[in-house]
C-alpha cells in the first residue's frame, strides 16, 4: 500500500484516513456509484422534470428514498450510543403513517394529521424511554415488543386497511413533503439534513452528546459524576420515536397511503446498518451522526445499486449482505493496519537476528 | 369470546351452535382483509361460531400449530386459509382421524397422503393464474403490435406470485417484451421507487406497460409513471380490485384491473353448513371474478354495492 | 545468587501507543528464587512492561526469552502455557460467577461427567485458604465482596497454575497491613519454592522488605538494574524520578491541628444517617477546612459512610444538615449541587469514563451541575483544564488523550481535578492515594492541606494508617459497618493508638 | 482481622444474590404452570394430552433454537441468523431429496451448511472485529438470498424419502378413541430434548461452557485471564448455526416440505424464548433450561390469544403486550428479592 512507504508523519496522516470509519464510507459510496454508472451510462445524468418542478434522475430518486432512512439512522445512533438499541422504529414508522393517512381521509387537517402523528411517534417512543430508564427494562426486548405491538396498533388505527389519502383534497402539504422539490433537490431529503444538522448541533454544541456517550460508556461513573442516566436514556427513546414518525410521514406521505404491513417493515435493520457502517459502535459510547447520515444514504445506494444492475429480485438480499459484508471488512482495522503490522514483524525480526548475534 | 370450544368436550356445545376453526393469514389490508372480515361476516350471519387465528408474516408454523390446536379442540369443522400450498398432510391426517371437515379457501393446498385428502371437503377461492392470463390478454389488447414493459413481483417465493406468473407466461403474447421483474413486496411505497428507477434505467427502451401482481404496487407505480410525467404513455394493469384501484382506474391512473375476488364467505358458509347437514358440497367451488376498465370500473363505484 | 541463569530475559523492549512510546527499549531479567521489583513513577511503563511479558501487548521492538528460548507470546494463553501466572494490576474478573469459579476458571477439575464442581469447589477453597481467605464461600458470586477482597481472589487464582513466573502487579495497593503480611509470607513460600516473582509496588517498605532485586524505569525508559540491598532509598527515588530526593516534598511532619472554636458552626452534619446492611445510624460533624480521617480494616464500612454523605446510597435512616440547615442529600447530583463531592475508591468501575478524554473526565461534573443544556464557555473550560493539568501535573500533559489510556495514578489525578472543578464545601476522598506513586502521593497529600488550609472540609478516607495518622484533624474509627471512635487526633495519638481503638472495641463487644 | 467484617457479608450475599440470578428462571416455571391452568379453565382443552402432544411436537424447532441461541447472548452477543439458516438447509435438504440423494447424506450436507454460516460469522466477528448483532444480520440476508437463489418454490418431499420419519407423527403413548387425549411424541421431541442435554452439560460441565459466561461477565478480563476466547467465540456461532440446521430438519421432517420464505422471524421467537427463559441479552446471567420454558410461554401465547378471541388486528399487541408483562414481572420479582 501508498502507506507503507511513505515518512513516519505523513504515514500516520494516511493510516489515520485509513482508519477512519468515514473514509471507508466515502469510498463505498462513490464505489457503488461508479458500478452504476458503469452499467447505466445514464446513471449520473440530471434533467429538469417539469411537471415536479425538480431534477430528476436516478441520483435524485435515491436521495429521495435516503430521507427515512437518515431519520432513523439518527434516533437509532444517539439510542446506540447509550449502548442501547431501538428495534421498535419500522413499526414506528407504520404508527405514524397509518395514523396521517387514516386522519386525513377523516377529513382532519393537514397539518393536525401531522402533529398527531408526530406526537404519536413520540409517545411511543417515550413508553420505550420510560421501560428502559424507569423500570430498566432490557431495550433490546423492550423495543422488540414495541415493534410487535406497533404493527397491530397500526392495524387497529386503519382497523387492517391499507388507508388510502391520495384523493382526498387537502393533503398536498404532506405530498409535497415527500415528493416536492427545494430548489430542485428533493424537499424530503433537504428537510431530513435540515432535522439531523439540527440534532448534530444541539447535541455537540451542548453537553447532550458528551452526556449520551457518557451514560453509554460508564452509566454508575455518570451517575456518580452527577448526571441522571434515566433522564438521558428517557431522552434517546423519545427523540427516536419522533424521528421515526417523521420517517414513516415520509414513506406514507410519497404515495399517500400506508401499507400496514410494509410501511418501515425491516427498516430497523437498515438503521442499525447505517449507523455502525458510520462507525458508531454497538457496545454505545462515542457517536457520529455524520457517519450514521452517510450511512443512510449508502443504504439507500446500495438499494439502488440492486435496481440499476437489475439484481434479480431473488438475489437481493444476498447482494445486500455480500456489500455489507465487504464494507465492514473494509473498516476492519485489521485490514488498513495490515501494512503497519507487517513492518513491526519485520522490525522484531531484525531485533532478534541483532539480539542473536 | 369462543362460548362453543369451551365446553370441555369440544365444539357441537349444547347450544347447538356449531364452532369452526378459521386458519387464516391475518389483516395484511387490502384483498387479505376484505376476505377475512367477509368470512367472519358471513359466518356470523350463518350462525356459526368462528374462531378465527391469524399468523404473523405468513408464517406457516404458526398456521400449523393453530390447525392442530383446532383438531384438539374438536371444533365442527376447519376453514384453512393457508399461506403455503404444501406441508399440510400430517395436520390434515389428524383431522380425517378425528372426522373434522376441512375447506381450503383462496390458496388450494396439494397433499399427497391419500388419508390426509380424505380431510379436505371442499376448495373455494377464485383463480390466481386466471387472473394472470387476464393480464397477459389485456396487454395483448392494448398492444397489437408489440410493446415493452415491466413485471412488478410480490415477494419471492409466495405461491400467490407463481401462479399469478404462470397465469401472465401462459397467455402473454410473443411480442410482448418484459424488460425486467422487479420484486416490490407487495408494498406501495416500494413499488414507486423501483418503478422510478426502472423508468430511469430503461428510457431508451421506452417502456409502455406495467403489471403489477396486486393494486398496491400498481397504484405506488402509477405515482412513479405520474412524476416521470408519462401518465397515460405507460399502461398498469394490476389484480385485486380494491376500492382504491378502481378509483385509480377510473382516474386514468390504472390502465385495467382484474379482481381477485375476496367476497366468497357465503359460498363457504354454505359448504360448510351442507357438509355439517350431511349434504357433500362440491370438490371446487370456482369464485368467478370480474375484470374492469374505466368504464366498468365507474359503473361499479357508482352501483356502491362493491363491499371493498 | 547471580551466579544462575534468568528464567526470563527481556532485551530491548520497545512499544508504541498513538502518540506515546510507553517502552522504550527496556531489558529486564527475572532470576529463580528471586523476587524482582520493577520500579518506577505512576506511567513509568511498568504494567505496560508487564502486558508486553505476558503477551497482552505485541512488542514493536526487541525479545523475549523465556527458558533461554527465544518465545514469541501472542496472547495470555501462551503466556499461561510458558508457567507464566499474572495478577494485573486492575483487578480482572468476572463479577457474574462465583468466588470459586472465578478462582478456577479455565482449571476446573474434571471428572467423568465434564466439570465436578465438588472437587473444583474443594480446590477453589484451598487455594482461598492458602491467601488466607478460608471465610470466603467459594459458591458467593464475586460481586459480593470488596476490591480488596477481589484483589486476593486473584491472587488466589495465580497460584493454581504452579508457575515458573509469578507477576505482581501492585497487589498491595488495596491491602491493609495484615493482608500484606500474609501475601508477603506466601510470596516467600513461593519464591523459596524457586519461582521468579516480578513484583510491583508504590510502598518503599514493601519493597525494602521483601525484594532482591530492583528493575528501575523511568517515562519509558531503562534507568538501571540494582540489587535491592546495595542501594539505599534516596538513590532509589533519585533514580525513579530523576531528581533527587531532597527535592521531593515529603511532608513527614504532622499537619498542625485546626481547632474547633467554641460555637463554631459545621459544614456538615449527619445525625443517626444510616443504612441496613451497610453502616449502621452514625453522627459525625465536619468543619470547614478540618479534615476527618476514617480508618478501620477492610470491609468496616468507611466506603459505605462516605457513599451515604454523598448520597451515592440513599440512606434509610438519619438526617443530614448543611451550614445548619437540613437537606435531603438522596442522590450525587443533589450532593454535588450542594457542595459535596465524593472521589471514589473504585476508579474503574464508578470513577472514570474510559472513553471520553482527559479533558471531558475532568469537566462532566461541573457541566452535570450547571445542567445539559448550560454547556460551560469554551474560556472557562480551558482555564480549568490547564489549571489542574498543571496543579496536578497530569502525564503526559495531553488533556485530548483518553483517559482509560493513561496510567493508574494520573487517572487518579484527574479525577481529583474533576472534583476541585465544582469547589466543594466537603470533598470525600475515598483511598485517593491508592496506587500512586510517592512523587503524586506526596502532591496529593500536599494539595489535601492545601484544600483544608483554603478552608474545604475534607474526609480522607484511607487504608494506610500513616498518612490517615499525618493528615486528619480528627479521626473517626470504624468496625463491622459500624462507628466505633472519635478520636481527636493531637500529639499524643499515633498510628498505634488508632490499632488499638480497633482491637479494643473487639473485646468490650 | 478482616474475616470477622467479611463473613457476614459473604454470608448474605449467598442468600441473596445467587437466587437472584434464578428467580427469572423459576418465574417462567410458575408463569407457564399458571397460563395452562387458566387456558384449562376457561378453555377446557389445555390439559389434553393432545394439546400437550402438539405443543412440543410443533414447537421442538423453536426449542433447539432457543438452545442455539442462548450460547450468544450468554455471551452478550447474538446469532440473527438462525431463521434464515433452516430457510437455506431446508431448501438445499429438499432439493436434494428431490435429486434422490439418499436421506442421510442430506441430513449432513445441512448440518455443514448450518455450520459453514457459523464459520462464516465467526471469521466475521473474530477477525474482522464485525459485532455478532451486524456479522450474523449478514449472514441471515446471505443465507435468505442464498435459499431464494436457489429456489422459490415450495419444495416437497418426494414419498418414501426416508427422511420424513424424523418428524412424523412418531408414537402413540397413550392412544384413545379420541385423537385429542392421545399422548404422542415423535423423534424430533426426543432430538429436542437430547439437544438442550447437550446445552446443559456443554453451558455447566465442560469449560467452553465456563468461558461463554466469563465472556459475557467480562471479555477483556476472560482474555487477560488466559482463557480461549477466540476458539470459545468460533465454538458458540458454529454450534448455534449448525443446531439452527438441526431445527431446520425436525421442521421440514415434520411438516414435509420446504420454502425459503420458512423461518422469517423466528430469530425473534427464539430470541423472546431466551429472554422470557430468564437470559440476560447483555450477557453472563441465564440458564438452557430457562430458554425452553420461554420457548414453551412463547409457544401458548397464540393458543391463548386464539381462544380469548381477541381482534385480528389486535392479536400482536396482545402477544407483545403479554411478553412484556412477563419481563416486567420478572424484573419486579427479582427486584423485590434483591431487596
Ligand atoms: N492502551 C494504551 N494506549 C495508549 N497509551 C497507553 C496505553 N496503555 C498505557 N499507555 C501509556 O503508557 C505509559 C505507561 O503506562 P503504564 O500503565 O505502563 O504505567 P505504570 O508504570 O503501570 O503506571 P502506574 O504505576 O500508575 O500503574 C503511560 O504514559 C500511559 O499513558
Ligand atoms: N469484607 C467484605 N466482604 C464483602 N463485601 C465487602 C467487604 N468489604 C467491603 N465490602 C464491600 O466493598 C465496598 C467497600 O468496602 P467497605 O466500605 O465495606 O469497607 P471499607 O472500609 O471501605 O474497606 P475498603 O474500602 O478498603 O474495601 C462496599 O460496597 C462493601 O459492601
Ligand atoms: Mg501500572
Ligand atoms: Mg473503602
């Protein structure tokens, strides 16, 4: 590797790039892009859609898709770095759309239909914070029967329906959510980089991150520094459910209808997925909502990777694993040190033919 | 809830009330809930008792544990709804040993063991690869000569997408091209994307038809078709016949739509009732489903006796 | 002795962490029958030392030879194999399986059926009684007793390979003087025996008293290899902090006794503050800048007093008055809100959060006060840093490094430093001297008068009499979870009379 | 000197703690007793030797994954995989009795294949330092794309395949006229039983079992206490993967046929069993013998739901709220006994 020759300061600069989880990001990214845009030469391509009014092309659809994900790919990161984990999201998701749609075709308002369902997302997600901090409940389970119990209340709110909004009148703020365009860039997309822009600052320019990681990586050493790791924990749960709910308005809100089954069915997964591809780790403490976002949207690539390569729909999850799977391996440090340890194998050969000798 | 099984010695309780079993896959929306509220619905009206136990993610084990739970109770007689069409001969042989009557709906099951086809009275349920060939033959019609176009898949696997598949192979018209099959899980919001990105990938090819296997795809790749701005220039044709399709259709969104129908709770109330009074109901009670354009589609929301 | 051959030499050993070279070509030579010192101030590199002999650590440079064969260790496993037995130096057990288990872990005895737990049970209980911890029931799970207790589970457990090499890794540091005694008469047996003992500690007198031979390193490097008896103190402690010992701020005297004036108000007051199990009702008064000594054995209760004054437990019983007037002290945060803080002895598992740096380990307290979303000013924080990375001097002066990478007793320092950042009105510390160094113990003794001087009530909670003896006002004994003395602490009272008290209160009971 | 403070201590410590760790355990016992008698109450059909027959003869799959699944999360880790394992065993298995290889030939092509997945997350979490949580979600898509790779249809088994026997309906212990007081137990039950005995004695009786919860009390300590970690980490995926294979041939066995949609969330069930079972999903506390009761609760979770005739819709609530009064339960219980 370039690496292994280089000076000392230099080497430490590239083994630093090398090491970080973000580079690796970068690269699979733009690797997956590349693929696509070999097989589809169209694939970078941009035109005007007027009768959206926004670009358009495969690039833009795949933003558009990014926006859910890099939702719950931000609750889920700030839930693992307390060293928990929020399986409840996908359902979550269903709640808050199930919720919108069957509201609206009530003939609430629009924007009502949006605040319940918000709050909806955030009950939900503080009877989560309230079992886990409070009764200290496992949050593996806990969220585990919150995803369980969310798809019924979904059904029950659309009593089994698949609620369909797209002809009621009044909905368009919603459609134009999911579907609209901010200076031609999908408004969903910008509106989830608006929301965790926000979230990476509040939490870094106050002490809410370092106390998350804090409480994720010594809970009774928080507690005896003074910090109340009920309250952090209640935090993470209830943020996430929010989230969540935004990112199931998102999914409904794009054909205006929920699907009580399918809507943020497994997305839980891909969340997870994302934030650890962004290299915040599992065990909870240090965080980066950077690397969960650039997560979120390799994500959504890698989904668009399958259609553009026109994976059959058989294969796919295989095809989803094996990137994965290389991508982790990718940010294994074991590889990008793999120069480093070869040279100190040679160094303490030498030592030990000097010492010989 | 269940009066009739809790009697210790199973369903015929003294009421008289006799108690069926209803193996079914549970609300999913759309045809899945039609069909079930419509068999309760019917159940009830005949003075059944159903005792109705859904799966979770067409999980078979589940239907499996609940038919053999049915068999213990003793119940009158199983209404199996199952999501697979195999893996049922040791369930079905305890049945025949205990002389429970079973009816398939929707999805007929294939047994092999001649004690365990003893059980089965009788299937009712309309066709999946009929409405498949009713795809295929609409496509055929609306391009004479020749077109391109995509199939949008439910999930991998599920027989439902089989037959629906053979159905569309059987019939479909040699200078039809389908460029590519996509699953999108049966999901709306899904089905948008990967039309979406279809419609990008295969420009060139200019793509004028779309069959999706059931109205929620349809309708999710309608909205894609919308945006690219090629309403009207891709034709969707979809099976199920919801509510919302039909809107769909009538609003030019949908190009056709074949209704797989879900109403057959009477018809199987009646089996069920002639099997108990002795009478023996038919091998195979066919549903005959309608297929709509705009126009039968309009007359049929107007009509207002669709009940889904 | 030196006519025989070392069982283990290490030539040239060299390891580098980002940013440190902890080693830096260190040789070291373990000799049958002897017992070695490795000697050196708080991130020396001694454990690190010890890690790169045990494998734990792969060496960047130089080698091992054990048995006059080059060896390469990856792994404690091969470590083990080669007869090497290790006590490191953050006691490292599991706390969810029982004292026995933990004992005999990866040694169970075998029978026909896999695992008999009988025998293994029965040898767990001997080698237990070997440490002289015979009371302890193997089958109680390991969370039940105290670091202190845990430290001679380990040690217990070192003994059930017959090793050719026994390391130490200040074991002491959490002993009383009785423990030591005992763990000092089996080193012996053992060393007797033949077996090398590589053998770490801050305490001169342990050292005097029980090793041969002084290995002495200083930040990373090789200073020297003595034998113990040529070389007197000072010459040590020149050579292990590079200055010599005159420099070195030893205050031997007694500190000059703050006296009460009638009718003065105490900062704090707890009258009958109890809790079941833990410490029995107890009063006790402490003034401004008075310090209170607590002194009692192992297990007697003075970690569960301080941990109720800070609310740490919340008590089931008594009062607590602040500058007179009652407060319900039922949680850290309360406790540090009002004033009190409570450096703890379980620096590990309640004191530092590993992963966060120097910096943020010393700022999380004050911000947890001043509340989440009050973050403290850039400005501010910087000063506060510097101040105490510089009063304390904390090595290296990095405050952006983590912390879980610094040695034992800067970790110690830092969080001193997180504690003086909220100015207390009362400081608890709990064994704050506990495997540090004599250059940063003498400094923290130093800054405890320095506190008390500026007017801070302080609680110094110690298992070493001496310094309890040197420092307090007064000192208040404890015995079975229970108080048991008030002693004001003036010319006429010495470590003796404190021992005393203890015995005493035995037989009256 | 110290022992006088120390005894006490220790003392009480036994009495309290160590039940601590069993209560969970023990309440799945008393729950599960108390679910079937209430079922019998109200139902009159809980108690007959039918319901019980079917109840472990439907359900041994989800005990052997119960079993599988307990070594990883004793160890604070997980194997998601284990559904999507039976998934691609079942469907290679029939598609090979459909070719006419002979039954046990087959039985072992599953196990290796259960086992290389196993192989395959353990090189995942060992080398590449992946969490058990990502490397086995991994595998699980891999195995599920593998499987509908290979085939999508239902796939049944050919008659006479010598196979089937393994889960058929086995033997009658108790035959009445009525097949619903029959007690039969066919030998997918006894494969079952035989493997949560494997469970126990490997978790309590060999010292891989020691080191999985030394592990889980502690990696870093099990690691500087010279214990095989890395080879223990290998032992429990292979083995959870391959006994997932094993669950994969009770099951088609007894269901005769196969599918790769099989065996969709059943890493959850399995999961909930283990939990109910008293398991700690953080590691270091929890019993095999635990897992199977959580196993069987799980198990009547539906029957119950069925007869109590609660909405369709409402039916998974009912289950999650169910599991979840129980962990509170627990939680409350153990708690209490703390105290
Ligand atoms: N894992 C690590 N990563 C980075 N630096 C480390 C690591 N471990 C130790 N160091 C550094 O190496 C140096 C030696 O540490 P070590 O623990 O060996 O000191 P020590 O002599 O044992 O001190 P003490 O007497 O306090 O135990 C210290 O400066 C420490 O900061
Ligand atoms: N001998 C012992 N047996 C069991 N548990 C003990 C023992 N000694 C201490 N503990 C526990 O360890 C912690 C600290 O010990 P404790 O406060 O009882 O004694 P101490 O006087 O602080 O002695 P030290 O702090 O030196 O261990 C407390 O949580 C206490 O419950
Ligand atoms: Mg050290
Ligand atoms: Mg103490």
């Amino acid at each position: 590797m370039a690496a292994a020759e280089k000076k000392d300061d230099k080497n430490n600069v590239v083994a630093k790039l090398l090491g970080n989880n973000l580079t690796w990001s970068v690269v699979a990214l733009i690797a997956l892009i590349i693929i696509c845009t070999i097989v589809d030469h169209q694939f970078l391509n941009l035109s005007w859609n007027d009768n959206t009014g926004g670009l358009a092309g495969p690039l833009i659809t795949m933003l558009q898709e990014s926006a859910r994900y890099l939702m719950i790919a931000t609750g889920m990161t700030l839930v693992i770095s307390t060293a928990g984990i929020d399986l409840s999201v996908g359902s979550v998701m269903a709640v808050a759309g199930a919720t919108a749609m069957q509201l609206l075709t009530n003939g609430t308002n629009v924007w009502v239909a949006i605040l319940v369902a918000l709050a909806i997302g955030l009950v939900i997600g503080s009877v989560n914070g309230v079992l886990v901090s409070i009764l200290g409940l496992q949050p593996f389970i806990t969220t585990l029967i919150m995803m369980l119990a969310g798809r019924g209340i979904a059904k029950v709110i659309t009593s089994g329906e698949n609620t369909d909004a797209s002809q009621v009148a009044g909905g368009e703020p919603l459609r134009w959510m999911a579907n609209g365009f901010i200076l031609g860039i999908p408004a969903n997309f910008v509106i989830a980089l608006v929301i965790v822009i926000a979230v990476g600052l509040v939490s870094r320019k106050t002490a809410m991150g370092m106390m998350i990681e804090s409480v994720g990586i010594n809970q009774e050493a928080s507690r005896m520094t003074g910090i109340n790791p009920r309250k952090i924990l209640f935090l993470v749960y209830a943020i996430s459910g929010v989230l969540a709910a935004i990112a199931g308005l998102f999914a409904t809100a794009s054909v205006m209808r929920v699907d009580v089954v399918k809507t943020g069915q497994d997305l839980e997964m891909y969340a997870i997925l994302a934030v650890v591809i962004g290299g915040t780790s599992l065990l909870g403490g240090k965080f980066s909502l950077a690397g969960s976002a650039l997560g979120a949207v390799i994500i959504a690539m890698i989904r668009k990777t399958i259609i553009t390569l026109g994976v059959d729909s058989a294969a796919t999850p295989a095809f989803f694993a094996a990137v994965v799977i290389i991508i982790c391996v990718m940010q294994a440090p074991k590889v990008h040190n793999l120069s480093a340890e070869l040279k100190r194998k040679r160094a303490l050969k030498d030592s030990q033919k000097a010492v010989a000798a | 809830a269940c009066g009739g099984s809790s009697s210790s010695d199973g369903g015929s309780s003294d009421s008289g009330q006799k108690t069926v079993g209803f193996v079914a896959v549970g609300p999913e929306g759309g045809f899945r809930t039609a069909n079930e509220n419509d068999i309760k619905q019917a159940f009830k009206d005949a003075g059944f008792n159903l005792v109705y136990s859904p799966t979770q993610n067409n999980d078979q084990q589940k239907q499996i544990q609940a038919f053999n739970k049915f068999v213990n109770d003793e119940v009158d007689a199983i209404i199996l709804s199952s999501t697979e069409d195999s893996g049922w001969d040791d369930s079905l042989k305890k049945a025949a040993e205990a002389e429970i009557p079973v009816f398939t709906v929707d999805r007929n099951v294939e047994v092999k063991d001649a004690e365990a086809k003893k059980a089965i009275v009788s299937h009712i349920g309309p066709s999946n690869e009929w409405a498949g060939e009713q795809a295929a033959e609409r496509i055929a019609k609306d391009f004479p000569n020749g077109a391109n176009g995509f199939i949008l898949e439910g999930p991998a696997g599920l027989s439902v997408v089989k037959d629906r598949g053979t159905g569309w192979e059987n019939k479909v018209a040699s200078n039809i091209k389908v460029l590519e099959s996509q699953s999108a899980n049966w999901s709306t919001d899904e089905a948008k994307t990967v039309t979406a990105g279809l419609l990008d990938k295969y420009k060139a090819k200019n793509p004028q038809f779309i069959f999706a296997q059931n109205d929620e795809m349809g309708i999710g790749a309608a909205q894609a078709v919308d945006a690219a701005g090629l309403k009207g220039k891709v034709k969707i044709v979809t099976i199920d016949g919801t509510e919302a399709a039909l809107k769909a259709v009538v609003a030019g969104d949908l190009d056709f739509v074949i209704e797989y129908n879900p109403i057959f709770g009477k018809e199987t109330a009646q089996a069920v009732k002639d099997k108990l009074d002795g009478k023996t109901p038919e091998a195979d009670i066919q549903i005959e489903s309608k297929t709509f354009d705009a126009a039968a589609a309009k007359t049929a929301l107007d009509s207002g006796e669709r009940k889904y | 002795m030196t006519d025989k051959q070392p069982i283990v030499v290490m030539k040239g050993i060299t390891i580098e962490f980002p940013g440190v070279k902890a080693l830096d070509g260190v040789n070291l030579r373990l000799f049958p029958g002897e017992v070695h010192a490795l000697m050196g101030e708080n991130g020396a590199g001694k454990s690190t030392m010890i890690k790169a002999l045990t494998g734990v650590y792969k060496i960047d440079a130089g080698s091992i030879t054990v048995d006059g064969k080059p060896t390469q260790l990856n792994g404690t496993l091969d470590a083990q194999n080669a007869g090497i037995a290790t006590v490191y130096q953050e006691v490292n057990l599991c706390t969810n399986l029982s004292i026995g288990e933990n004992v005999m872990l990866g040694h169970e005895k075998r029978g026909p059926f896999g695992i008999d737990w009988k025998k293994t049970h029965a040898e767990a209980r001997k080698h237990l009684a070997k440490m002289g911890l015979d009371h302890l029931n193997p089958r109680a799970p390991l969370s039940s007793i105290s670091i202190a207790m845990q430290q001679l589970v380990a040690i217990a457990r070192a003994m059930v390979i017959d090793a050719k090499v026994l390391i130490l890794d200040e074991p002491t540091s959490s002993l009383d003087a009785n423990e030591v005694q005992d763990l000092f008469a089996i080193m012996r047996k053992v060393r007797d025996s033949g077996v090398a003992i590589l053998f770490v500690s801050h305490f001169l007198d342990q050292i005097y008293e029980i090793t041969d031979r002084l290995t002495i390193l200083r930040n990373g490097q090789f200073i020297k290899e003595v034998m113990t008896k040529e070389t007197p103190r000072d010459e040590l402690i020149g050579m292990m902090i590079g200055k010599s010992a005159a420099e070195l701020s030893q205050i031997g005297a007694k500190k000059a006794r703050r006296e009460i004036k009638p009718g003065e108000k105490p900062v704090v007051t707890i009258k009958q503050l109890g809790r079941k199990g833990q410490i029995e009702p107890t009063n006790q008064d402490v003034y401004a800048g008075e310090v209170v000594g607590f002194a009692g054995l192992l297990g007697s209760g003075r970690t569960e007093l301080g941990r109720l004054m800070f609310g740490a437990d919340k008590p089931d019983h008594g009062e607590y008055m602040l500058n007179g007037k009652k407060v319900n002290i039922d949680s850290p945060y309360v406790a540090l809100k009002n004033g009190i803080a409570y450096s703890t002895e379980n620096r590990r598992d309640e004191g530092i959060v590993a992963d966060l740096t120097v910096r943020q380990n010393m700022l999380i307290a004050l911000q947890a006060i001043r509340g989440m979303f009050n973050p403290i000013p850039k400005k501010e924080a910087d000063e506060i840093v510097d101040k105490y990375m510089k009063e304390l001097n904390v090595r290296p002066p990095d405050p952006n490094k983590l912390i879980k990478n610094l040695s034992g007793g800067n970790q110690q320092k830092v969080l001193i430093a997180r504690w003086l950042a909220i100015q207390p009105k009362l400081l608890i510390l709990d064994e704050p001297t506990r495997g540090i160094d004599i250059g940063a113990k003498a400094e923290i003794q130093q800054k405890v008068l320095e506190l008390a001087a500026e007017g801070m009530g302080v609680v110094f909670i110690s298992s070493e009499l001496e310094e309890v003896v040197r420092l307090s006002d007064t000192i208040t004994v404890l015995k079975d979870h229970k108080k048991i003395a008030d002693i004001v602490n003036d010319d006429t009272v010495s470590q003796a009379t404190i021992v005393e008290t203890i015995a005493n209160s035995g037989k009256e009971a | 000197m110290s022992s006088a403070a120390v005894t006490p201590k220790a003392e009480k410590a036994k009495g309290g703690k160590f039940d601590a760790q069993m209560i969970p355990t023990i309440a799945a016992v008393v729950i599960f007793i108390l679910m079937l008698i209430m079922g019998q109450v109200l139902f009159g059909t809980y108690f007959r030797l039918g319901f019980i027959s079917s109840l472990f003869i439907d359900h041994a799959y989800l005990i052997i994954l119960a079993v599988a699944m307990t070594l990883p999360i004793l160890t604070g880790g997980i194997d998601l995989s284990v559904g999507a394992i039976v998934a691609i065993t079942a469907v290679v298995g029939m598609k090979m009795l459909n070719g006419g290889t002979p039954a046990p030939l087959v039985l072992v092509v599953m196990l290796l294949i259960g086992a290389a997945f196993g192989l395959l997350a353990g090189v995942l979490i060992e080398e590449f330092n992946m969490q058990p949580f990502i490397a086995t979600l991994s595998t699980m898509f891999l195995a599920r794309g593998i499987a509908s790779i290979i085939s999508t249809d239902s796939l049944t088994m050919p008659a006479n395949n010598g196979y089937a026997w393994i889960g058929g309906e086995g033997w009658k212990i108790i035959d009445n006229p009525k097949i619903a007081n029959d007690l039969s137990i066919n030998l997918g039950v006894i494969i079952a039983i035989v493997v949560v005995v494997f469970g126990y004695i490997l978790l309590h009786h060999t010292r891989t079992g020691r080191t999985i919860y030394a592990i889980g009390g502690s990696r870093s300590s099990a690691e500087l206490m010279g214990l095989p970690v890395k080879r223990t980490q290998y032992v429990i995926y292979l083995t959870s993967a391959t006994l997932a294979a094993l669950a994969s041939i009770v099951y088609t066995a007894n269901i005769g046929s196969a599918k790769n949609t099989v065996g969709v969330g059943w890493e959850l069930d399995a999961v909930a069993s283990v939990v109910i079972g008293g398991t700690i999903i953080t590691g270091g506390f929890g019993y095999v013998l635990g897992s199977v009761l959580g196993a069987l609760v799980r198990s009547i979770l539906e029957p119950l739901t069925t007869d109590f005739g609660v909405p369709a819709e409402a039916v998974q609530i009912v289950v999650g709220v169910m599991i979840l009064i129980f962990v509170v339960l627990q939680r409350a219980v153990t708690a209490f006994k703390k105290e």
